[in-house]
C-alpha cells in the first residue's frame, strides 16, 4: 500500500519537475522534501507495528487492536501516522505550499504547474489518499471498524476546520516540523518497543 502511495506521490513530482517551469521545480523540490519526511516516518512505524504485532496485515492488526488495544504500545506511532495524515492533506502547519494557497514564488510560495484534468486527477488521488490514511489510523482504535473510521474522520475534519483551508508557516519550516512530529513521534516508540 505504501509502495502504491508513494508512486503516487512520485509521479506527482516527476511532473512538476518536467513541466520546465520555476514554480514547478519549486513544487518538486517541497515536494521530494515531503515525500522523505512521510516516507521515513512510514517506515518506521511500519516496522513498530511489526515488532508490536508480529504482521503487517490489516484485518489481522484490526483483530489484535480489538482485544489487545494495540494503541496502548503505539501510541506515538498512531500520533505520527495522523501527522502524516495532516501533512498529506496540508493541513495545518504541515502545508509544503503544494496547495496554492500562497502570494509568491519566493519564501513560502507556489502555484500549482497543473490545471485542468490533470489538476483533477492529482486531487481526485489527494482525496483516495486521504480516505486509505483514514482506514489504516482506525485499525488502532479498540471499537467496531465503522466507528472507528467515522472517529478519525471527524478528528481530521476538526482539524481541517481549524486549519481554515489556510497554512501559515513557510515550507521549510513546515519541513523542520514535520520532521520533528512524525519522523520523530515514529522514532521514539520505535526505540521504545525495541529497547524497553
């Protein structure tokens, strides 16, 4: 699944760069900026989860969360996972300017080189993302699969809301954070399962 997410993400990359524009080398660079950050981050807590679980399969990390309450050992790793949710979504101050929301090309700026049925596509893409991020986070919470998924998705709409569609960080800021909460939220229960 992350390999697929990441291709994605990599396709989305690869033509920003070839569009021979600044703003879209620009958006590759936040681009490849962000797609090592969650990449990491994803990693990691995937081999936390392993080592926690004993296996990488949906269905039976779902069946372990329901009568183990697997978020008790993986609590960070849930924390950075909804991280990488929020910075997928350039939500709150994780926004790497992908969105366009910003005025200039300089500092913390970026128009999308895309329009039309490729901008569509992209976001049609965002939004499948968005809903398998949601899916994967409800697999930690220790209720019916249903309420769980309905859970986290309200928690992300909350969080879209406060966020009012608006980021004001610059990106490499929102880089430095971004390495700090979900790379290092996944590092730290990584050390903690594996040592403690």
């Amino acid at each position: 699944m992350v390999s697929v997410l990441s291709m994605m993400d990599l396709l989305v990359i690869t033509g920003a760069f070839s569009s021979n524009d600044f703003s879209g080398r620009v958006s590759a660079k936040r681009g490849l900026s962000r797609f090592i950050i969650w990449l990491f981050a994803s990693i990691v807590s995937s081999a936390t989860i392993y080592k926690v679980c004993r296996t990488l399969k949906l269905s039976e990390i779902s069946r372990l969360s329901e009568s183990n309450c697997i978020i008790i050992d993986l609590p960070f790793t849930f924390v950075s996972l909804f991280i990488i949710l929020l910075m997928k979504g350039n939500l709150m101050h994780f926004d790497f300017g992908l969105s366009g929301t910003e005025m200039s090309v300089f500092g913390d700026a970026l128009y999308s080189p895309y329009s039309g049925w490729s901008l569509a596509v992209i976001q049609m893409a965002q939004w499948i993302e968005m809903g398998v991020w949601i899916k994967i986070l409800s697999y930690f919470l220790p209720v019916v699969k249903s309420v769980s998924y309905l859970i986290i998705s309200v928690l992300y709409l909350a969080f879209m809301l406060l966020d009012r569609f608006i980021s004001t960080v610059e990106w490499k800021k929102a880089a430095r954070l971004s390495w700090g909460w979900a790379a290092g939220m996944s590092l730290i229960n990584f050390i903690y399962v594996f040592y403690f």
